[in-house]
C-alpha cells in the first residue's frame, strides 16, 4: 500500500466504491483531512477504475471489497460506498479482518442487519459508523442552532423535502433493485430525511405513509410522504420526490412565537462534484441569496445560512479512532444506533403503506 505507513496517526483508509459516494463524498473529505491516507480505492467498474487511477495519484486501485479485505493488515479503516445490498456482508467481513468501518447509507437494508453489525463491532472492539452527512448541512445546522436558541418558541410542525427533476433514474443498478435490495428513494434520500428528524425533535411513530413509484422504470418507490409524530409532540411531514416539476421550501418549521422557510439545497455536494476541494475557502458556503426567512408573514428577517461541514464527520471519527477507538470516551461523529433508529421507521412506513 502506499500512504504514510510509518507515522501512527495516520489512519491507512480503503474505499470501497468509487460512484457518487466514493468519489464525490469519500475520497475528497478524506484528502482533506491529514489524520488518513487513502490507500486504496475498489471499484468493479473499468471506467471507474481509471477515473481513480487519474484523479488518485499513488492510490492502489482494486477490482472490489475482496481484494481491499485481503490487505486488511495494510490497512486501519474501510468505508463502503457500495449498493445497500453489499452493505452488511462487506461491513462483516471488515469487522473481521480487524478493521475499523463506515458504512454510507442506508446502513443495512434491514434493522436487524445493522443491529448485528453493532452487536459485532462491539464484540470486536472496533469503530462503526454510518455516513449520515446531512446532519452537518448549512440549512441543518442554522436550523439546529435556531432551535437550541429557542427562536421559534414550541415547535409543533417540521416540513422537510428532497425534491428532484430526474425522470430517468442514472445508475443500473437503482433501476434493477427492489426494497430488498435498498432500492428507491425511501432508502436513499428518505435515510437523511428521517435522521434529521430524529435528531432535531427525538423518537417518533409513523403515522402515516405513502410510497409511490411514478417512473416508468422505478421498480420500488420514487415518490414517498412520511409523517412522523416524536414523543416530543413535533409532527413531522417528510417529503421525497425524484419527479417533481416544480420544487417545495427544504424546510418550513412553525412554533409558538414564529417560522422558519428555507428554500434551495446546501451547496457542498455541487461543489465537490465540480472538483472543488473541502479546504478551499468558499467550501460550504452558500450564495446569500438563498438565505432563509425567520419570523411571521409581514415581520421576516433574512437569516444567512451557516457554512456547510461535512469534514466535521471525518474530523470527528479522527478523534475517537486515534484516541483509542471504542474504548474511548470520544463520541462518534454518527452512532449507528441513530441508524438503526432510522431503519425502523422506514419499516414501520412499509408496513403501513
């Protein structure tokens, strides 16, 4: 492998997967960040493997999982940017080998696959996480720091989409996959929908739940609304939608002493995309225009956005790994607990639609 074997913290890192995940999330966050060298990259895909060989000088680029978990004594850390189906046999066996993992979402394609996967990690003494990056969204964040201010009094409703124009679905094999595979859109965007929920207003039941598929090629769901009700007393309305002409606020939230609308989506994942880098400084920062509004019709003030962080989470899982892993007191930048919790809900929501 290549990387900076000789000096103990750094953390030698495999991806596993080189689609959206691995190239446009994964593998940008992790050059950005001094505690990891990328040592390999995996990709069954021909093309793939020589967009990695281009864009990754140095990187050992691998055929698949395989041949990553047979240089586990190379290695420290493997992420798995993989199809969902993967995500628990491959999470497994690097749990095996030794290896400390992240897991993209969703986590599993059911609870009681993640469950396992944390009962293991447990029992091996290793790091598990799972790449929930919304939480460290700009409109996430600016809405978390509203309500920790208590700026909008008694929250009673939370509106949050996902909303795209996409009539034809890009990669094989979102079109060929069921929900027993992970396919549809309850899995992937509805897995970011709902952790946000989660996490601004607590424990919740379904109450309702309606899943669609609208394309002519969507073999499980496309168009789906939750809504959840949290302990807290919070109703959320959860909306995602790949065919939608025209595009609802990414948040509206109403409390006692005001609201909050936010339109646009954050702008991190366009500018990775696009090549940019996490350290440079316009990263993560969104144009003012797409500021939010806070207050009531009649009396609204413009609220810029905070800046986007998804380094945050590989800054985070830094820590707790360098520090002693599971035995340290450091927190994990997500607990697959919280995706567990996710899991659930989508379950419950297929059962009840």
């Amino acid at each position: 492998m290549t990387g900076t074997e000789g000096n103990p913290r750094t953390i030698r890192t495999a991806v596993v997967g080189y689609g959206l995940a691995g190239s446009v999330f994964h593998a940008p966050l992790l050059a950005a960040n001094s505690s990891y060298s990328l040592d390999a990259v995996a990709t069954s895909d021909a093309g793939r493997r020589a967009a990695a060989s281009s864009r990754l000088p140095g990187v050992e680029v691998m055929r698949d999982g395989a041949a990553v978990l047979k240089r586990a004594a190379d290695l420290d850390l493997v992420v798995l940017a993989t199809p969902p189906a993967t995500h628990h046999s491959l999470a497994k066996a690097a749990l095996e080998a030794g290896l400390d993992v992240v897991v993209d979402k969703p986590f599993a394609v059911t609870s009681g696959q993640g469950q396992e996967l944390i009962d293991l990690a447990r029992q091996l003494g290793r790091v598990l996480s799972v790449f929930h990056n919304r939480r460290w969204d700009g409109d996430f964040l600016t809405l978390r720091k509203l309500l920790a201010a208590q700026s909008l009094g008694s929250v009673t409703r939370f509106e949050s989409r996902f909303e795209r124009w996409s009539p034809a679905i890009s990669k094989a094999w979102k079109a060929r996959a069921t929900a027993v595979d992970g396919g549809g859109i309850l899995f992937d965007l509805g897995s970011h929908l709902i952790d946000q929920a989660l996490q601004l207003f607590g424990p919740a039941a379904v109450l309702h739940a309606e899943l669609k598929a609208r394309r002519s090629d969507e073999r499980t769901d496309d168009d789906v609304f939750l809504v959840l009700r949290h302990d807290s007393g919070v109703t959320s309305h959860l909306t995602m939608n790949m065919l939608c002409a025209q595009q609802g606020p990414r948040f509206r939230v109403l409390g006692s002493i005001g609201g909050f609308t936010k339109n646009g989506v954050d702008p991190q994942e366009p500018y990775m995309a696009a090549g940019g880098s996490p350290l440079d400084p316009a990263y993560g920062q969104e144009a003012p225009e797409w500021a939010g509004h806070l207050g009531r019709d009649g009396h609204l003030d413009r609220l810029p956005t905070e800046r986007g962080a998804y380094p945050e989470f590989y800054r985070i899982l830094a820590d707790k790994i360098l520090d002693g892993g599971t035995a340290s007191a450091r927190p994990l930048p997500v607990d697959p607990e919280d995706a567990v919790a996710v899991l659930k809900i989508m379950e419950k929501a297929r059962e009840l639609a």
